[in-house]
C-alpha cells in the first residue's frame, strides 16, 4: 500500500511540474521589493469605433447656390435604378422639388478638402452597356469659368468610381468651385441628363489638427481626424484607397460603412469601388 500510495504523489508532482515551472518562469522568487512600474511615453490609443463625419461648424455654406446630391432617375429615358446616381458627399436638406413623380432633394451640398488635386467619389447605377449613353464630369470656379471638364467611362457593374483632378487643373487655398457629374442615357435625344452638383473649398489645416495629424501612427486614425473635424474629402478619399487595396479586409468594409452611415448613404455603403483612374 505504501509503494501504490508513493507512486501516485509522484506521478502527481510529474503532472503539475511544467505549469509549476511555467509560473517560476513569469514571476521568479525574490526576497527583494517589488520595483516601481516605469512611467512611459503615452502614446495615441487605437480607435475602438469607425469614422464618424461631423458636420464643420464654419463656414455655415461654402455659396448660395442649392446642390443636388442624388439625380432624377426618370429623366433622359434612363433606366429606372433601385438607387439613383449619387455623390458621395454631406447632405443638409432644404426642400424637396414637387411636381416629378421621382422627387429628389434639394439642399446643401458641399465639402472641404486639404488637397490641390482631390478625387470626387460617384456611385454610377448606369452601365456602358447602354446604347448611345455618356458621362461627364466638369469643376468650375465662382466666376463659372471651367476647371476642368472631361467625359467619363460608365462603369460595368453598378458601382462607386473615383474622378481625380489631372496635373493642369488644381484648387486653390479658401476658394470654392462647383462641381458636375452629367449622364446621358441616350444621347439622340435633347432632354436634361441626370445630374448631381456640389461644392467644394479647399482648406490650410489649423495647427492643431496638424499635430494631431502627425502624432497619428496610421492611416487610420487620421482617417478618423479628418471626419471629426469636418474634413470630409480627405477623410473619404484616404478611406477609400484603402477600400481599393484591401477588399477582403472586414475592419476596412466596417470603417466604410461607418462613414457612409455617418452622412445617410448606408444605401450605397457596400457597393463595389472601381479602381482608379477611370477616365476616357
């Protein structure tokens, strides 16, 4: 009995050896006190939720002129679409337009940018397959002079396309200039395209925004700047390379739809991007 009771306590002390050991290793003996936690640098913490866009509080309106975020699907003999031709930019209703059996609304639309040559983003619902269509996009200036004025290849699929300014157009700092995207479903006939307009100001950024910008470590947490200080084309644009280059990345779906949410696109939030450039 006793040579059956001292091989159990030693097949025991076996067993439990290799936690036993792993513990020792963590935390070993000392008769000394406990040393004092080392104070270190804190550094920025990681965003837990996605990018929000807070309206800027100024300027109340970047000009007097109404814009269009989503265009009349019933016009040019276009298709009707489940979800119209929409610019990816911050809405503030104002009226809606009566009389149309299709309404659309009528309010502020507008964005600020930090960048010279930024990228407008469109969902396009029209496709190249159709017959004698077309697109274009133009940028102008208060006085109405263009910009920059192109025509635009319609997507294959229903999708989100990105239009970026070439080397000879460029915005200048605390000017606002008016942009168009126009699609023509047929071109034999004389009616109004389908059309959505905004504006857009270009911005020096503040010096505070700035070193919150560079004690960033990545990308997405200047993301998250730039939508919570109402800087909304560069917070997009940043976004959604990022989409481009990572599509199969859930957090970066999650971030996209968490933008879109945050100006009431959930609508288009999961439709695919075209890859830039996407020019004639």
């Amino acid at each position: 009995m006793k040579w059956i009771l001292t091989t159990a306590l030693i097949l025991i002390s076996t067993t439990q050896y290799p936690a036993q050991a792993t513990d020792q290793t963590k935390q070993p003996v000392t008769n000394k006190q406990p040393a004092q936690p080392v104070k270190t640098p804190v550094s920025p913490q990681q965003p837990t939720s996605g990018p929000v866009f807070i309206l800027p509080k100024t300027p109340a309106r970047l000009s007097p002129v109404s814009g269009r975020r989503a265009g009349m699907g019933s016009r040019d003999n276009c298709p009707a679409v489940p979800t119209p031709l929409t610019a990816l930019v911050p809405f503030q209703e104002e009226q809606k337009v009566d009389g149309q059996a299709n309404k659309s609304i009528i309010g502020v639309v507008e964005g600020l940018t930090t960048s010279e040559r930024p990228t407008f983003w469109f969902y396009i619902p029209y496709t190249k397959d159709l017959s004698n269509s077309s697109a274009e996009f133009s940028l102008q200036d208060s006085a109405e002079n263009d910009i920059y004025r192109n025509a635009i290849a319609l997507p294959s699929e229903p999708s989100v396309i990105g239009i970026s300014l070439p080397s000879t157009a460029s915005l200048e700092v605390d000017q606002t200039y008016r942009w168009y995207l126009k699609v023509h479903c047929n071109q034999e006939t004389a009616s109004i395209p389908v059309y959505v307009e905004g504006d857009i100001k270009r911005i020096n950024l503040d010096s505070g925004v700035m070193q919150q910008l560079e004690a960033a470590t990545n990308p997405r947490q200047k993301i998250i700047i730039y939508a919570e200080k109402g800087i909304w084309f560069d917070a997009l644009n940043m976004l959604a390379q990022i989409r481009i280059s990572h599509s199969n990345d859930a957090s970066v779906q999650e971030d996209w739809q968490s933008l879109l949410h945050s100006i009431n696109l959930d609508n288009i939030a999961k439709t695919p991007i075209v890859n830039l450039p996407n020019r004639l």
